[in-house]
C-alpha cells in the first residue's frame, strides 16, 4: 500500500524517466494503492472474529464503550479534516493530472490534510477494536511511514511548481499549522 502511494505522488519524476504515460501509471498506482488500503482496513476488522490470543490481553478498557468513544473523538475531526483535503484536491485526489494548479481550502493551511485525516483512522479504529497492540502498530506505521511519503511527495511538487511551492513551504505547515506573527 504504502509503497504504491509514494509511487503515485511522483507523477513529475517518473515523467523524467518513463515520459507522458507516467500520468496514467501515477493513477494505476494509487488505485492499487486504495485498494491494498481497503485490505488493511478489513485485516484490522477481522481482529472482531481472528484476535491474536497472545497480544488479545493487551485491552484498551474492559468496557468497549471507552474504546469505541475514544475511536469517535479521533476519527470525527480526522474525517472532517480529509474531506476538506479531498474537496480542494478534487480529482487530483484520485488521477494525478499534468494541468493541476496548486490547491487552495484547507491547503492554504497544512500541504498535506489529506494524510493528517487519513492515517490516525487507522488508530481510531484499532480503538474501537479496543487492541492497544493494533493502536501501537498503527502508530508505529504513521511515525515511519508520513514522513517517507512527505519528503517523495513533496521533492516531486518542487519539480512541479517550483519557486512558487517553495515558497508556500516556509509559510505553511506540513501537518499542522504554522503560527505567523
């Protein structure tokens, strides 16, 4: 999955090496992407009836309710955030295209809402699996893997746009907020 996304956000570098049809492969790849995204997610939803017996000891609260509460207030502002990205991003979320101009919304304030909504649902749902073993791996793999996937995307957006997303780099936080004087 997450080898087939960084793979998708380097439509500009692959054009180098494999000329116009790296548009078209940038959005096969971040399909097969989603799609090996949505495996994950049903992996994590299989924990209902597959639980691990050695690491199933390992409960967020024998009452399931604080679990699924705390899945709730995670995933509520994290959905709220990742529909604002997509929304701005509109079809480039999906199929990378040669003609984007640079994004606008909530990109005027973080480059990347999209990841900062997705990836902590990840956690949230391991919440409501009420597994701290599945909230320590998801965690472990958004430390590891958003700041991988920052540093291809956004090599690749300098070749894109240039000066002008330089620019937009100092004054706007790459996942939360820069506070300007």
């Amino acid at each position: 999955m997450g080898y087939l996304y960084i793979l998708s956000i380097q439509p500009v570098t692959r054009v180098e090496k494999y000329g116009e049809k790296a548009w078209n492969q940038c959005k096969r790849f971040r399909s097969i992407g989603g799609l090996f995204e949505l495996i994950s997610v049903v992996n994590l939803l299989l924990w209902i009836w597959f639980p691990l017996p050695l690491v199933n000891l390992w409960i967020v609260n024998p009452n399931i309710w604080v679990g699924i509460t705390s899945a709730i207030l995670i995933a509520v502002p994290c959905c709220i955030i990742m529909f604002l990205g997509i929304k701005a991003a509109g079809s480039e979320t999906l199929s990378p295209s040669k003609d984007t101009e640079m994004y606008g919304g909530i990109y005027r304030y973080i480059r990347h809402p999209q990841s900062l909504g997705e990836f902590p649902l990840f956690i949230a749902i391991s919440f409501a699996l009420n597994s701290w073993f599945l909230v320590l791996i998801s965690l472990l793999f958004i430390i590891i893997y958003i700041p991988i996937m920052i540093y291809y995307e956004e090599k690749d957006l300098v070749k894109r746009f240039g000066d002008k997303y330089r620019e937009y780099q100092k004054i706007t936080g790459a996942l939360f907020p820069k506070f300007r004087r």
